[in-house]
C-alpha cells in the first residue's frame, strides 16, 4: 500500500502509535501483574490460607490444583468428608476438563466429574465468608463441608437427566473449624468445547465478596449505560445525516457491545429476563461477540472506502451469513463445537479491520491521528483478550482500558470529519449561493429572450394547421406535435421564472379568504380544457359550507394547477379527484388530489413535473402549509394533500383601502348583510339593463356605476344561482358581467347557460377573472364568452370594454334590421302583378270571393310591411293571420295545385320572432308544390311539447337537391335569404335554427322549436 503523506506528519503519527501502544502496555502490565502480596495458589487438592487475614478484606481467587473424580457425581453426606478415590487426579481450576473426563485419553467436553478443595483458613477466626461463582459448563450443584450450597441446572450422567444452566451467584456460609471442603458435582452435556470450571471462584469474607460483586455490578452496570447512550446518539447522528454510513455502523457497534456485555460476565440480561433458555443463552453469546468484531469491520470499511478490499469484504460478509445461520438452525451442541473456528473467523475479520484503521488512518487527512490511536486501541484488546483466553492473564477482572480509549479516540475521529466537513460545506455554499444566484439570472434573462421566438414558432405552426386543406394527415400530425412542445416548452418557461421568483424570494402573497370549492371549481374547467383527453375524468367533491381558508387567490389556483399536471403527467387515468375539508386541529383546511394509474402506466414523473412539485411546495410553505406526496406503487395510487390555515372571516375579505367613502362604505355594509344578499338595482329603471354577477361588493359597486354613467341600469348578484335566477326573469339584457369563480355555480357553468339561449352578438358577455393565463381565457371564450377582464379591474379598461360590446351588439341589431327590410322587399313585383290579375278576373265572375281576397291582399301587405316586425317577438296569433293570407291569395291563384291541412293546439299563446313561419310556407309552395305540375299537398303543424312548441312545415315536394338545403341556410344559395335570414334569428333568439329533413323527389320538412320558460324557474 503507497501511502502518500509528508514526511513530517509521518515521524507525528509515528510517534504517536509508540506513546499510546507503551502507556496502553504499561497500565495493563501494572494493573495485571503488580501487587504487594502473592495470591495462594491450591496445591495437590488444598489451598492454605491460614496465614491469610480475612479482615483486609481481600478476596481471593480459588486457583490451583483441585482434586478431581471423573465419572462420579459425588454428594457428600453433612459433617462428613469426602473419602479419597482411587480414580481421582489433580485438575487446574480454572480450567478444561475435556482431556480428564475422555475415558479413552481422547479429548471432549462432555461427560461429568466431581471437584473437591480444602480451603484451610486462620485459626480461632470465627466468621461469615462467602462464595462468588461465575462460570461452571453446564450445571452443578456445590455442597460446603457436606451440605448443598448451590446449585445451577441438574446435573446428570447423560444428555437427559442433565439440564443445563449456567448464572452467577453468591453463597454465603460460616465453617464450624478451621477448614471447609467444597464440592462442586459438575456435568456438561450442553456445550461441545472446554467443559468444567471455566472461571475463578471467587472467596473471601461476606462482606468483602459482597463490596466485590457489587463492584463488579456497577462497572457492568456503567458500561452497558455507556453504550446505551452512545448507540442511541449515534442512531439520531445517522437519522439526521444518512448519507455517512460510519454513524449507522458505530452505532451498530455500540448496540453489539450492549448485548455482548449484558450476557457475558455478570449476565444481567438472563438475570432481567430469566424466561430465556440455555439455548438462546448460547446463540445470543454468540451472536453478540460476532456482531462486536463484524460491526467494528463495517465501521472500518465506512471510514476508509479506499483502503476495502472487496473480495475481502465479501468474504468476511460470507462468514458472517453463514455464522448466523449455522447458529440460527443448529443445536447448541453442535456449533458449540466450532467454538475455534469461530474464533479464528473473528480473529480474521479483527485483522482486516485494524489493517483498513491503521492505514488509512497514516494518510495526510485532518483527525486522522484519533483514528491511528483507535486502531492501536483495538490491537491491544484483541492482545488482552487473547492473553486471558489463553490463561495468561491472572486477573479475570480486567477493566477495558483499550475499549474505552478506542471508543472516545473514533469518536472525536468522527467529529473532526463532521466539522471539517461542515467548514467545507460553508465554504460550497457561499460558492454555491453565488452560482444559484447568476444561475437564477442567466435562466430568468434566458427564458424572456426565448419566449418571444417561441411564442412565433407556435403561432406559425397553428396557422399552418388551420390552412389544413394544403397538408397531408402526416404533415398535420406532425405540426400538431410541434404546436404541443412549444407549448408545454413556454409552460415550462413560466415555471422556470415562477421558481427563480421563490428562490429569489421577490414573490409577495396577498392573502385573504378564499373559498377552497369555488377554487377548485375553476381550476378544473380549465384543467378539463388543457388535458383534451379522455382518459381522464377531474371531480371536485368538496363539500358546501367548507369555511374559508387565508391564501392568496391566485397562487392558490396556481398550486392547484401545478398538482394537477403532476397529476397527469404521472400517469393518472381515470378519475382525478380533489377534496377540501377542515383539518383534525379546526385551524387548518386540508386539500387532497387523489388519482390512480392506468395498469400500464408507471407511477414515475419527470424533472418537469418534479418542477411543478418544488413550486408547489414552496408556495404552500410561504402559505404557512405543508405538502405530502405519497404514491404507493403497489396499489398505483398518487396522494397529493397539502394544508393551509383558515381564515378568521367566515366571508371573503374585503379590502376598502384607497377607495373613495362611498363605496367602502357600501362595501362594508354589503359585507355585513345576510349571506343570501338581496338583488339591488341601480339606475334608471326605463334603461337598458345590465346584469352584474361578483361576490366582491366593492367590484359590484364599481362596476355598476361603470355602467350607470354608460347609460344602463344594472342588476346586481353575489352568487352564481341567484345570477342565473335573475337572468332568467327578464329577456331584455344588454349586457352581462360574470366573475369566474362564484359561489353556487362557476361563471363558466352560467355563460353556458346564457348561451343555449343567446348568441354571441345577441347577449355580450364579460368575464373577470385573476388569471390571464392563455389556457384560462381558452376555457372561458369556449364557455361563450366575449371578452375578459383581469381583477383588480382598472375602471378605463372596463369601460372601454364595456362600451365597444355594447356599440357591438347595437351594429348587429341595425344589421338585422335592414336584413328584415331587405326580406321585405324581397315581395317580388311579379307577385303583386299576378296577384292584382287574379283579383281582376274573380271580380267579373266572383264577386264575393273578389271581396274576400282583397281582404287577404290588404293583410298580407299589412302584416309584410307592420313595424312590429322590428320587434324581437310578436304573438303567434298574428305571425298565423300573415300566413293564412298569404295562403289564401296563393290558393285563389293556384286553385286544386295547393292542397292545405293544418293541425293547431287549442291553447297557442306563445310569442315567436316576427316573419319566421310564412318565408318557410313560402319556401315550400315555390320551391317545392308548385314545381310539379299537378301540386301537392302542404301539412303545417304546431305540437305542444313539455318545455315549448315545435312548428312543422311540410310538402310533398320535389325536396333539396344533395348539399342544397345546408347552402340555403348558410346563404351560399342564390334561392333568396328567406330560410337563411330565419334560420339566423333563430340562433340569435333561442340559439338553435331551422332543421330541414329532405329527399329530392319525396319532399321537405322545416321545423324548429320556440322554447317556453316560465318565470322565475332555473
């Protein structure tokens, strides 16, 4: 391995290895092998402590030559010493029996075998001693000078009768003499490496093994506390970073050692929860000490990535796998057998991890000497480990120095990195707030510059397509593509200058109350519009009476714009559903978009609407809300919600502010009226009328002396039901003026309505809104409007717009009146002469009759030329007497070739627009009857329906030629404008026309419908 450094912080971090490996040396030599008194060791079965004073409290580890039987579980008798044995040896305690219970000189842990010590103590030293034992495999039970003491499992003389258990514990007794005899009948058949008394028994005065256990307790106790809190600590560092890994497996590190040191030494985790079996006993052991060395490996490779070798890595992760499963699956008796190489499995991946610490700590990176010290850490305990594992160490209470020292050396390691990674993350984002901020420029400049050429591009390409007769279905797909990318480019071009707006944070809300239904209502007419797909279905199940929420209007249309297309553009089909409802905490609206994805569509969106998504909830954020998104792949469901603060006003906010006093105070006296406000009329009441429908009094008051000073009289609404209501009741309307977003029903729904009735040119509409988004005002001139105003409304703008409809629809109104002079003169002069003839003839033979077709004549010129034919409606009974006349002067000419018959209701009070009935009778006499020689027959027919009257005018004619009957309607006929001139007043009347139903040869039927709408009904 190179490792690239200066000379200089080579000879430090040298240096420094020495140090900390001598005084780390050193404190474990001194703390091991320094003491004033020799300890007493047993000797061929007995340990002398009659020179030993019990009252220094001193406490004494039972070392040495015990006296051992294999074979035998011996219990021996009260008072009663234990006879010598033929069979018996001296066996090291603590230590293995696996070569002194082997009946055949083989080696093996299991089997049983019976311990004995005499313990000689001071003369006439009469007291209370105790016993500390730790670690017996697998049970026994311990008798003192005959009696049983303690006991730990049953042993047993197979696998059967022995159970095993394996607990610390404390025995407490006082000798009669000056001696005591132990006896300690041990079997293992539980665990399949060294067997026997595997730790020193601990003796001394009560008090002193007391003071020692309690000692031993609250190390154990500090220790588990420590890693706790440490573990836990480092747990949140990852949560709150995730990207450094170290955090996670220090942590990890921390939770191993917590297991580790609460089921080894004092056990307290068996002694917390004594429910758990020897069994699990043994693998949480295991599991523990192997999640020790594995974790300290993964924080290593962590650390230092580029000193990992990943075969070596995957290796080690291999053993790991199949250590857990080998432990998981297996009996205790058999992996306990690879008790070595197990060992030699954690010694392996101890190597590696104090290879990747130590060298990647000797690189010239800044903390790195606290790294080079944890590695030398970690290299003695694994040397003291190994040292007392192989029996070396006489101490068993070895306190862990190298631990501790390696535990706080990583962890200031791991903060040096994190503040030399904060100081450089300082120094990124000062350079990376300049480069935001040119960038945010560069896009904002960018963005103006390309919206004018592609704004033309779209525009040309538009027009190519609607001069579509000149291009292939190929070219005009193609065109169509071009359109759509501009525009989902210019769209995107307004999102890019919305987002450098927010982080330029230049954006200022205008906050009031909204009404979230109405909202949504809007924005769905228009999102309904903008998809032109039928995949997709938009529903706004908001219910009514949801209070207000503070936003700014506008914005708040704009997140619902953007969620939407999110929405879309993920893949939703079907159903897209938006919702409004107050919030659990009664402070907050909720607003949720829910949408499902088609079964071959993926839940994905791109970096555009990812864009959408960032605006969206940086406007929420600004609004003091919250945005959630959750798509749920499995169920291929999108959630959109997000949250806002109700408004305190139970009504929309009226801001009086700059306004002249009379109208700010009939904006606050409208604001504190009943919710269901009144109609209030304006104007004198003989004027034209107007039809103002807002639910914003002070745009009303305005608007309305607007057109006062025009010369109308207006009505005024607040809601869009009510404006419906109004609109109904009267048929004299000059002009309408609707906002958007109305309360009840959306303008966009309303102008609909006006238009099943009126024209364009018939009845003007203006709609107010707060968007001039192309896409809105698209939505709103498809819904029939005429214009559009954007609020706040400026007063010369209004007017100016107001005034140029109105002299609109007065041109249009003079333009149908000289078209009905002009149908009037279309009484061709042949038809007076020959109806003059025929009124000649019959006064020589018929006088009677002479008398009566006079009449006829002087009504049918009566009725052609009566100025009440400028009306807009005139009764039906009057349009009936023109035709009778004109029939009867056709019939005196024509005689048997016109053949009549009429069916008429018995109640036919209804109004019809004037000469609508006799062009049609006239259409059909000369253009069909009368071209055949011998005539036919003419049926005209009124049938009473639910809603109205339809007129029927039919013959037997020689009916339209292919593509005629629609000529004469349109006015490409050369016939006359008798149908065509009809057929408009019509439309503009009722906003339907003449249908005409022919077969050339067979005949014609003309027909249309006058609806009857009664007053005062929606």
């Amino acid at each position: 391995m190179r490792i690239t450094s200066t000379g200089d912080n080579m000879k430090a971090k040298l240096w420094t290895i020495a140090i900390v490996f001598v005084a780390l040396l050193g404190a474990r030599l001194i703390w091991i092998y320094v003491d004033e008194s020799p300890k007493p060791q047993a000797q061929a079965g007995v340990m002398d402590l009659s020179r030993w004073n019990p009252d220094n409290g001193d406490v004494v580890s039972l070392r040495g030559e015990w006296t051992f039987i294999p074979g035998k579980l011996i219990e021996p008798k009260p008072g009663e010493a234990l006879r010598e044995d033929e069979e018996a040896e001296y066996l090291k305690v603590p230590g293995s029996w696996d070569r002194a219970v082997a009946p055949d000189g083989t080696t093996t842990a299991y089997g049983y075998g019976t311990y004995k010590l005499k313990i000689l103590l001071p003369p006439e030293i009469k007291r209370e001693y105790a016993l500390r034992l730790q670690t017996i495999r697998t049970s026994h039970k311990l008798f003192v000078d005959g009696k049983l003491a303690g006991q730990k499992g049953e042993p047993g003389t197979d696998r059967d009768s022995a159970k095993p258990r394996v607990m610390p514990y404390t025995v407490k007794f006082t000798p009669e003499g000056n001696g005591v005899e132990l006896v300690v009948a041990v079997a293992n058949f539980g665990y399949g490496h060294y067997g026997g008394i595997f730790e020193d028994i601990r003796f001394g005065s009560s008090e002193a093994i007391e003071r020692s256990t309690q000692l031993r307790l609250l190390g154990n106790n500090l220790m588990m506390g420590f890693y706790l809190i440490s573990g836990i600590y480092f747990l949140f560092l990852f949560l709150f970073r995730r990207r450094n890994k170290e955090l996670l497996y220090f942590s990890l590190f921390f939770w191993m050692s917590l297991v580790f040191w609460s089921t080894h030494g004092e056990r307290l985790l068996f002694w917390l929860c004594p429910s758990i079996g020897y069994v699990w006993q043994t693998r949480l052991q295991l599991f523990s000490s192997f999640g020790v060395f594995f974790s300290l490996f993964l924080v290593a490779r962590s650390m230092f990535p580029d000193y990992d070798r990943r075969w070596v890595s995957r290796l080690i992760s291999a053993i790991s796998a199949i250590t857990a499963c080998i432990a998981i699956t297996s009996d205790v008796t058999f992996f306990s057998k690879l008790e070595i190489p197990f060992m030699g499995a954690e010694l392996v991946i101890f190597v590696y991890s104090f290879y990747v610490l130590f060298f990647g700590s000797l690189r010239n990176e800044s903390g790195t000497t606290y790294s080079l010290i944890a590695a030398v850490c970690i290299l003695m305990e694994g040397l003291v480990q190994g040292w007392h594992y192989l029996g070396y160490a006489p101490n068993a209470a070895i306190p862990p120095f190298e631990r501790i020292v390696f535990i706080f050396a990583m962890a200031l390691f791991i903060a040096k990195r994190f503040f030399s990674n904060m100081e450089q993350v300082e120094i990124l984002s000062k350079r990376l707030l300049l480069a935001d901020r040119l960038k945010n420029e560069f896009l904002a400049n960018t963005s103006h510059e390309i919206r004018m050429p592609l704004h033309g591009m779209i525009n040309l390409a538009q027009l190519m397509i609607d001069d579509g007769a000149q291009w292939e279905p190929r070219q005009q797909e193609r065109l169509g593509l071009m359109v759509a990318t501009g525009r989902r480019l210019a769209y995107l071009l307004n999102d890019i200058l919305d987002l450098s707006k927010l982080n330029e944070g230049v954006v200022v809300l205008q906050p009031r109350a909204v009404d979230t239904r109405i909202t949504i209502n809007g924005v769905l007419e228009v999102m309904r519009y903008m998809t032109d797909s039928g995949k997709v279905n938009f529903e706004n199940r908001t219910e009514p009476g949801v209070p207000p929420v503070l936003a700014d209007e506008q914005r708040l249309m704009q997140i619902l714009f953007q969620l939407l297309h999110y929405a879309v553009k993920s893949g939703a089909d079907g159903v897209i559903a938006v919702q409004a409802e107050p919030a659990g905490d009664g402070e907050r609206a909720r607003i949720a978009i829910v949408a499902f994805c088609g079964d071959d569509t993926a839940v994905e969106a791109g970096s555009e609407s990812e864009l959408s998504l960032e605006i969206s909830r940086k406007l929420i954020e600004m609004h003091g809300g919250e945005l959630l998104v959750n798509e749920a792949s499995f169920s291929r469901r999108i959630g959109l919600s997000f949250t806002l603060p109700l408004s305190a006003d139970e009504s929309p906010q009226i801001l009086t502010g700059g306004l002249d006093s009379g109208i700010a105070e009939t904006a606050a006296s409208l604001s504190l009226s009943q919710t269901e406000a009144p109609v209030w009329r304006s104007g004198s009441p003989d004027a034209p009328r107007a039809l103002i429908v807002d639910e914003d009094p002070v745009s009303l008051r305005i608007m309305a002396n607007i057109l006062e000073q025009e010369g109308l009289s207006v009505t005024a609404e607040t809601d869009g039901l009510r404006g419906l209501k109004a609109w109904e009741s009267g048929s004299d309307w000059e002009l309408v003026v609707l906002d958007i977003m109305l309360p009840s029903m959306s303008g966009y729904d309303l102008c609909r309505h006006i238009r099943s009735k009126h024209s364009f040119y018939d009845l003007p509409v203006i709609f107010l809104t707060s968007r001039n988004q192309p896409a809105d005002l698209l939505v709103g001139f498809n819904a029939g409007a005429n214009d559009y105003v954007t609020e706040p409304i400026d007063a010369s703008e209004f007017r100016a717009r107001a005034r140029t409809l109105l002299r609109m629809k007065q041109s249009i109104r003079d333009r149908l009146h000289m078209e009905m002079a002009l149908f009037q003169a279309q009484i061709k002069p042949h038809f007076l002469f020959n109806t003059l003839n025929t009124i000649a003839s019959l006064s020589e033979t018929d006088p009677d009759r002479t008398r009566e077709l006079l009449n006829d004549f002087a009504s049918y010129l009566r009725g052609s030329f009566d100025l009440r034919n400028l009306d807009k409606l005139v009764p039906f009974s009057k349009e009936w007497t023109l035709v009778q006349s004109y029939l009867q002067i056709e019939q005196a000419r024509f005689g048997n070739r016109i053949r009549v018959s009429i069916e008429l209701p018995d109640y036919r009070e209804f109004k019809l627009p004037p000469l609508s009935i006799q062009p049609i009778v006239e259409n059909a006499l000369r253009h069909g009857i009368l071209q055949r020689f011998d005539g036919g027959q003419l049926f005209i027919g009124v049938d009473k329906e639910a809603d109205g009257y339809r007129i029927r005018v039919r013959d037997d004619g020689v009916g339209f030629p292919p593509g005629k009957a629609e000529a004469a309607l349109s006015g490409n006929s050369r016939a006359g404008i008798g149908l065509m001139n009809v057929h408009r007043r019509l439309i503009g009347a009722y906003g339907t026309g003449l249908t005409i139903l022919s077969e050339q040869g067979i005949g014609t039927e003309v027909s249309f419908r006058i609806p009857i709408v009664k007053e005062g009904t929606v």
